[in-house]
C-alpha cells in the first residue's frame, strides 16, 4: 500500500509503502470506541462562538458553545441549543475533555500513518497514529473497512492538524459505522471538501473549519476554540445494534402410536403412556409394517402349522481306537546265533535205545 504525502512547506513528494494486513482486524487487543459520555447527543461543541455563513447549517443533534451560537445553525428534527450557564452543557464539555484524552492515549496497532496522504487507501479498524498532521487530499475516497464487524472501531491521532482538501471524502465499507469512527486532532482540523462527505466524530484541541456544503457523519467538537460553518449538514451517528437472532421454531412435541390389549390405538405424546389415565390401560408400542412403513396396532396374526415328530437320532458307538502294535524287538545278531544254536541242540539230544538183542531157538 502506498501513501502519496505532500509536505507542502518544502514542495517535496514523498512516497511510502506501508504494509497493512488483515492481522490487524484481528488483533486481540483491538480498539474499543471512544466513550462519549454527556456529549453523545452533541452535533456540534465549541469553547468559543460557533458562526455560520451562507445558508443555513442544519445539525441533527443537541448544539453547545460557552458564548454564542449563530442564528444560522439550527437543529434539525431533533436536538437542542445549549450555552453558557446551562448545566448540559458544562457536562458535555467536560466529557468532552475526557474523550479527547481517552482518544490520545489510545495504543497505536497499525503501521504509522506519518506524512501520509490517505485518500485512495483502504484501512482496516485499528488505531493510526501520525506524529504530525493527518491529510486526505484527492478525488478517492478514504475508505474504512468493518472487515464485517458492525463494532469495528478506527481511531485516528493526529499531532497537529487535520486537513481534508477539496473532492476528498471519507467512506464506509463492509459493516463499518460512522459512530465508532474517531478523529483526535492536536490543533485544528479544516474541512474544505465542499459538497463531500466526512465521515467520524472530530475531537480537536482548538478548533473546526468547514466549507460550504459539506456533510459530516459524525460530529464537529473544538476544545478551546470555535466551530465555523457555512451551509453544512452535521448528522449525529448512533451506532446500528446487530439484530437479534430470530427465536427459533417451536418444535411439537414428539408423537408416538401406543396399542392395548384390544388393538386399540392411542395417539399420544411420547411417554404419556405411562401418566395417567394410559398408565393403566396396559400400553404397549405399535407395530410398523416393514414394507410399506404404516404404523398402526394391525399387528400380523402369527402362522400355525403342524408340528412333524423328528425321530431320534440313533447314538453312534463309540469308537475305540485300535490298540497300538507293540512293536517287535530286533534282537542283535550274537541273539540270533545263541537261540538259533539253543534250538539246535535241543533237536540234536537223542537218548540212546537200547540195544537189539536176537534171541534164537535152538532145538
């Protein structure tokens, strides 16, 4: 973002590049409005004599100066005048002094704003601060960005002056609100926009300066000097509340099909079943078909069929497992040889018969 500044006493063009980022909307420590106090209802604050010239200048909103308000500045459907000896507007003024010193104090969040021309820029809520004077001159408008936030605030803080220069105007995007837009000025602010449109509430040291025909959404108090009109509208802002969320539908209650006995249905709230008179009708949950999804108590007679005997089944022995072999013992070889030679001498043992003796007959 660039800001053209012109330092007219040198006739020298500078230019800055100043970043602005939306981690300034939100910021935690985000700026909180100026509180107005007993001057709220004012359009139009001075110490000294508020003047008109030319036409009239219409402010809607209550008028207040310590020593005279011109006959051409009038109140518009609303409002009153108020001068010296009147209590509301010593009150004014003194809360006046409290808002001026509430919005010097104010903590810069923002890239300073030092010798910057800010018409044609786009600025977030935030606290600008310039150690110097504050100067919007050119045909683009100034532009304050809510960033969404109806309570979004911009406070401005000037050292010295504040000078709005012909076709410049200060305008309001994106939920922004003239009511929480705040010019603290160190001297003097000059409005010379004529026929243009300035936005915020201008709280300055010594005094306000407008041209013919402008229109200020805001408010125009000087602290020690005069107010001077010519042919202007001042229009008091009052800050837009959110609109309340619409209450949400009532619901009906819950409904359920219960069943007696009988098949009767009852069509009640859920769990009324078990309140009286329906706690002691037996009460208990319809039956919902399964194709088509109808409740109702018409619940499906069950099917009856004949009953056919099943034999028992015959029990199956059980079955004993084999005794395992023992297994053979392999004799070693010398083993074979001593029973195999044992079986031979058995077989081999003979007893001796006895010997044949011939008996011959000898005659």
């Amino acid at each position: 973002m660039t800001f053209s500044i012109s330092n007219r006493g040198a006739g020298v063009l500078v230019t800055l590049a100043l970043l602005f980022t939306l981690a300034f909307a939100g910021n935690a420590l985000a700026a909180t409005p100026v509180p107005l106090g007993n001057a709220a209802s004012f359009g139009a604050l001075d110490a000294t004599a508020m003047t008109n010239a030319g036409g009239l200048t219409v402010v809607n909103g209550d008028i207040g100066s310590s020593t005279s308000i011109d006959a051409g500045v009038t109140n518009g459907s609303s409002g009153s005048k108020y001068t010296a000896g009147s209590t509301q507007l010593a009150n004014a003024q003194a809360s006046e002094l409290t808002a001026y010193g509430n919005a010097a104090a104010a903590t810069p969040d923002q890239p300073t704003i030092t010798g910057a021309n800010l018409a044609g820029e786009t600025l977030l809520p935030g606290v600008y601060n310039s150690t110097s004077a504050i100067l919007i001159s050119g045909p683009t408008a100034l532009t304050l960005n809510g960033n969404g936030d109806p309570n979004a605030v911009f406070i401005f803080q000037a050292g010295s002056t504040l000078t709005v220069d012909p076709t410049s105007s200060v305008a309001l995007e994106n939920g922004a609100q003239a009511c929480n837009v705040f010019w603290q000025v160190g001297s003097s602010a000059f409005l010379k926009n004529s026929g243009a449109v300035f936005t915020g509430t201008i709280l300055a040291l010594t005094s306000v300066t407008l041209t013919d025909g402008i229109t200020v959404n805001g408010r125009a108090f000087a602290q020690t000097a005069d107010v001077t009109f010519i042919h202007d509208t001042v229009n008091t802002p009052t800050c837009a509340t959110a609109p309340a969320p619409a209450p949400a539908p009532a619901q009906a209650p819950h409904r359920a099909i219960y069943c007696d006995a009988s098949g009767k249905a009852y069509d009640l709230v859920i769990g009324q079943d078990q309140q009286p008179p329906y706690n002691t009708l037996g009460l208990g949950p319809s039956y919902t078909n399964p194709v088509t999804g109808s409740v109702s108590c018409n619940f499906p007679l069950a099917a009856t069929t004949t009953a056919t005997p099943v034999a028992a089944p015959t029990p199956t022995p059980p079955v004993t497992a084999a005794p395992t072999p023992k297994p053979t013992p392999v004799a070693s070889h010398k083993t074979k040889v001593v029973t195999t030679a044992k079986i031979v001498r058995v077989k081999l043992v003979h007893k001796p018969k006895p010997p044949l003796h011939r008996f011959g007959l000898t005659g």
